[in-house]
C-alpha cells in the first residue's frame, strides 16, 4: 500500500513538473511570437500584442491548465497590503527617477515625443493610449502569465526570474536603452507588489501612475 502512495505521488509529482515546463515552453512561444511576427503598421502591431501576448496566454490558462484568470493575478484582492506596498514601491520609483534625471544621463536618453511636449491633448492620448497599453501588456504577460506560471514552483525567486526574462527579451530586439529603464525598474517592483497582493493589476495601477508623474516632471523641466 505505501509503495502504490510512493508511486502515485512520484507520478503526481512528474506530471506537475512536466506541465510547468510545458506552461514555461508555451511562455517562451508566445514571447518569440509576439516579438518576430511581422507587422506593417501600428494597429497591427496593436492586434499581435494583444494576440500573441494577452489572448493566447489567457486561452492556455482556460483550457489547458483549467485554471481561472483570477488565479493569474487578475483580481482586486489584498486592498490594504497593495495600497501599503504600492505607496512605498511608488515613492521609491519616483525617487529613483528624481535621482536617475538629476544624476545622470536619463534626463537626455530619455525620450518623448516632440508633439506630447508641446500639445497637452495629445500627451493625454500618448500616456493614456499608447504607454497605457505597453504598461498593461507587460503586466499582463510578464507579472500575470509568466509570474503565476512559476510562482508555486520558486516562491520569491520568481520576482527575480520574470525580471531577468524581461531584461533578456530587451536585449533580444535590441531596446535596451534609457528609454527602456522604467520598464526595467517596473520589472522588479512589479514583480515584488505582485507577490505581495496576487494580483498584476495593482502593480498596474501603480505603474501607470509613476509613468505619467515621470513623463510630466521631464516636460516640466524641458519648460
């Protein structure tokens, strides 16, 4: 009777590992695609995104891992330690980038499109739109899909591991400059707010918010 239990757990245990990796090949694959498949213009770049990076993700949660999307981070749960935690992770990134534009060469690597510094109506649209749906696709992908994907597997350390995937896939197309450090920085506090309340959407609010007091401090001072 106990050598059928042993048998059992080792099977058990197998069959998790084995669909861990398979989750963790079906990331990389949907990652691969949503950086290569080629697109003529912005919309659809727009629909690749949300493709490859939102939708499959999500379908591969549904019904291969039968899991909900709550489960994914896609929840509201937590209030009080995301507000706790997302206070203090939001004064640390804005005094990062206080420090990052004052000493440093952010101020000049990072860039803003010439017509959002100059037409208010259309730095709305820029922040609202266009950063808002990068913002949102990272949380989704990377503190969502990929985080959860791992979490059980390697605790904390998955803070570090969805980082360091982010990292590589900048070096992988290239974008690793002053323009892509918020998102880095994001990375890690994302993936640290995430851990702490289970869910990607705070650490979306919370970015989002930073993103657009940074993007108003560097027009500001360009006055």
């Amino acid at each position: 009777m106990f050598q059928v239990k042993k048998n059992k757990l080792d099977l058990n245990l197998f069959l998790h590992n084995q669909k861990v990796l398979i989750g963790f090949v079906a990331m990389l694959a949907c990652l691969f695609l949503g950086i290569t498949f080629p697109t003529q213009n912005s919309a659809q770049l727009i629909t690749k995104n949300i493709f490859f990076l939102i939708l499959l993700p999500g379908i591969y949660i549904k019904i291969f891992l039968e899991k909900n999307i709550s489960d994914f981070g896609f929840n509201l749960r937590e209030n009080k330690v995301a507000l706790i935690w997302g206070s203090g992770l939001g004064l640390l990134l804005l005094a990062t980038f206080f420090m990052l534009i004052h000493y440093s060469g952010f101020r000049t690597g990072y860039k803003l499109s010439v017509t959002a510094v100059s037409n208010f109506w259309f730095f709305l649209f820029y922040e609202l739109i266009i950063v808002n749906f990068t913002v949102f696709v990272n949380e989704v992908f990377f503190r969502g899909f990929l985080f959860f994907l791992l979490e059980k597997e390697m605790n904390y350390w998955v803070i570090l591991v969805q980082a360091i995937v982010y990292f590589l896939m900048l070096l992988f197309v290239g974008a690793f400059s002053w323009q892509t450090v918020p998102f880095i920085l994001f990375a890690i506090t994302g993936g640290i707010l995430v851990y702490k309340t289970k869910s990607f959407l705070y650490s979306y609010f919370l970015h989002i918010f930073v993103i657009i007091i940074l993007d108003s401090y560097i027009i500001y001072l360009a006055r």
